[in-house]
C-alpha cells in the first residue's frame, strides 16, 4: 500500500493530492458564483445585489459550521467528512443547472454554503497541521501554491464552457469533472495522522520526534482561547480583512464588464490574481522565521488597501495590473498567515477545533461581504464608494494584527520559571 511505501513520508502524499483537489474544489464550487454571475443575470434578470446575497448566506453557513466541523475533525478525522462533503458539491452543482426561482437559488447556495466548511482550506489545514510541525509551512505552500492558481485556471475555462454551452450545460460539464476529480482521492488517500500508519510527525526518527513533542504547546481548550485578547484581536484583524477581499473579488467581473472588458478577457485578467496569490505565497515562504509573524502579517494585509487605491486612483489598465499584483498577493499570504498564527499560539492537538472557532467569527461577520457589493452597486450605480469605505477597513486589519502576541499560561512554564510571554 501506498502509506506503507519505504522512504516517502505520506504526509506529502496528502499535501499533494490535497493541493490538486484544493484547485479543483475552490475553482468550481467558489469561483464559479463571479463567472456565472452575469450570465444568470442576463437570463433570470436578478439584479446583482440580489444574487449575492445568496453567497452572503452561503458564507454566513459555512462559518456557523466551521466550529462543529473543526471539532469532528479533532476527533473522527478527514476521510468521511471530506468524502461525503464532495459528493454533496456534484449535487448541489446539478441541482443549481435546474434552478427556476431566486428562493430555489438561496436554498441551494444555503447548502452549499454548509457544503464549503467541508470541503475546501479549513479542514485541509487541519489535515496539514495534523502531519506536520516544523515543514507545516512548506507543506501548507505545496497546498496553497497550487490551489492559488484555481481562480486563473477555472476563470477562464467556466466562461468559455458558458459561451459554448450555456450556463446550465456548463454547470453540469464542471458537476462531472468535481465528481471525478476528488471523491475517489478522498475516499482512498485521506487519513487522520501520522501514528496511525507507523509514521511520526513530520516523517522524523522516533527519538527526534520525542524530543520535538516535549517542546510542543499544551492542549488549550476553545474556551480558553476565547478568553485571550489575541484570539480576539486575530478575529477582528482577518474579519476586517477579509470583508473587503471578498466582497471586491465576487464583483470584480462584474466590475470589469461595466468598464468595457469582453467577457472571456474580464474572466482572464481576474484569474490572474490566483497567480498573484501564488507569488505571495512564495514571497511569505521565503522570509519564514526571519520576521515576526504578527510583522508579516501586517505588511501582508496592508498591500490590499494599497491595491484598492491603486484601482480608484490610477486610470485604465495600468491601475488594474497594479491591483491585480498588490490584491492577489495579499490574499495568498493571507491564506498561509491566519492557520500560521494558530498553530504557532495553540499547537497540534486542538488545532482543528480552534482554527474553526477563529473561521466561524470571521466567516459570520464577512457574510454580508458580497450582498453589501451587490447593494452598493445597485443603490450607487458604480461601485467606488464601497472601494473607498473597504480602503479604509484594509487600513485598520494591517494595525490591529499587530497587537497580537503568543499567549502561554503559567501552566506551560516549568515550576521554577518566571518568563514573560514571547511574541510572534
């Protein structure tokens, strides 16, 4: 069997295979509401603001799962719930080609929403996290890398499947393809940690493994992590943040059309902040350990109000290039520096019931994201009053992210010891 193979540490395995279905998962099951937006829009004649607030919803479920699935995760493991999370993705994918009715649309996107917690980077993270300590990072990178590119990958192909087939044949061609590409891999591949295949964390020796496990933080409960002014100030840094990212790229072709690009072109030069997330990601690698992290993560959240500026600021495709650079590589070290904070702070154990206790609150207060994009627009006409207030929201994420500091209790310290905390 392949978790048995002599020499390979199946904790790449995973990374791997979690990397390719990661880009599948994300470029059809998220994406895929920017793409189809506007061709639904043309046909049902829903109003823009009214089909994002069943995103909104969307988003809103998946945070209020997030915690529930995080816990199962700590305790049952991946291969069922990711398993069965994929199988839902193809119906609901077939289910949304047959819709007739905006309330049909909100009941599926509810679903689908719920579908998201299951199945795309939370639980993956906590697959990472539970294979690996000291190369979390690069294996969180091999993941990310590769699932930073679904936007570019997946832009383009949906909105020529929708030019050649319409939008409801195109719905079923991606439903095929996600049913291919990642039932089978989770049902076979996924497993929960490294002790239950003779592995050690990390594929080190045992003894080496020992000594890294002496070293490890303590478990911390949810509880116990609410009640620290970090979890706190890292909620309201990636709330911020991420209200601002999500509502400006669900309309970004949608805002791309109104400014005269051809829908396919609009559709391609959006993917290319997945490209641009990929570079962040690098960029974020490369510097490692070498910054503080609460550094890192103020300097990557402060590029995406830079971006905003430079698409209100700077005319023409000029200033879109500049944003597409500045935005996409934000959001890809985003993606990297949030589970990094939690790993770092609350270690292994409880990983996955923490890390879905911090996405709850910031998927619950970044859910009205794409229905305030929507609305804005349909109220304004345009959509650069919304940039100029999310600006300043950006602003505010890159300076409270610096207030957070690795919080250890005295019950971590030996009995003799009297040192203060450290920061990250």
């Amino acid at each position: 069997m392949l978790t048995r193979l002599s020499g390979i540490y199946y904790g790449w395995v995973l990374a791997v295979m979690l990397g390719v279905t990661q880009t599948i998962t994300w470029g059809i099951l998220y994406y895929g509401f920017s793409t189809f937006m506007p061709a639904m829009e043309a046909e049902m004649g829903w109003t823009r603001g009214r089909m994002s607030g069943a995103l909104s919803l969307a988003i809103l479920l998946s945070g209020l799962a997030a915690a529930p699935v995080g816990h199962w995760l700590d305790h049952r493991g991946p291969r069922l719930l990711m398993t069965c999370g994929s199988i839902a993705a193809v119906a609901l994918l077939v289910a949304w080609s047959q819709v007739t009715s905006l309330l049909q649309f909100y009941v599926l996107w509810a679903l689908i929403g719920l579908t998201m917690a299951t199945v795309l980077y939370e639980p993956a993270f906590v697959v990472i996290t539970a294979w690996f300590e000291r190369k979390r990072t690069r294996a969180m990178m091999v993941v990310t890398l590769m699932a930073g590119l679904a936007s570019t990958i997946f832009f383009p192909i949906q909105a020529w499947l929708i030019e050649r087939q319409g939008w409801r044949h195109a719905l079923l061609t991606l439903a095929a393809f996600l049913a291919v590409t990642t039932i089978v891999p989770y049902a076979l591949l996924l497993r929960r940690r490294p002790e239950d295949i003779g592995q050690h964390l990390d594929g080190d020796p045992s003894a080496h493994a020992s000594r890294e496990a002496a070293r490890r933080p303590r478990k911390v409960s949810v509880g116990e992590a609410l009640r620290q002014p970090s979890f706190r100030w890292l909620a309201v840094a990636f709330s911020l943040n991420s209200v601002a990212s999500i509502a400006v790229y669900t309309h970004l072709i949608a805002y791309m059309h109104d400014r005269g690009f051809e829908p396919t072109l609009a559709a391609s030069l959006s993917g290319l902040v997945g490209a641009m997330q990929v570079v962040g990601r690098i960029i974020l690698g490369a510097l490692g350990d070498r910054v503080p992290l609460r550094v890192n993560a103020s300097v990557v959240l402060g590029l995406q109000p830079a971006a905003f500026l430079a698409l209100l600021l700077i005319p023409g495709v000029p200033g879109l290039v500049v944003f597409v650079v500045l935005f996409g590589a934000s959001r890809g070290a985003v993606t990297l520096v949030r589970p990094a904070f939690v790993a770092d702070i609350y270690g292994r154990e409880r990983y996955g019931t923490i890390a879905g206790a911090l996405a709850a609150f910031v998927t619950i207060a970044t859910a009205a994201a794409p229905l305030s994009g929507g609305a804005a627009y349909d109220f304004f006409g345009a959509y650069d009053p919304l940039l100029w207030t999310f600006s300043t929201l950006s602003v505010l994420s890159a300076g409270v992210v610096l207030l957070v500091r690795e919080e250890r209790s005295t019950a971590d310290l030996p009995p003799s010891s009297s040192t203060p905390a450290t920061t990250r």
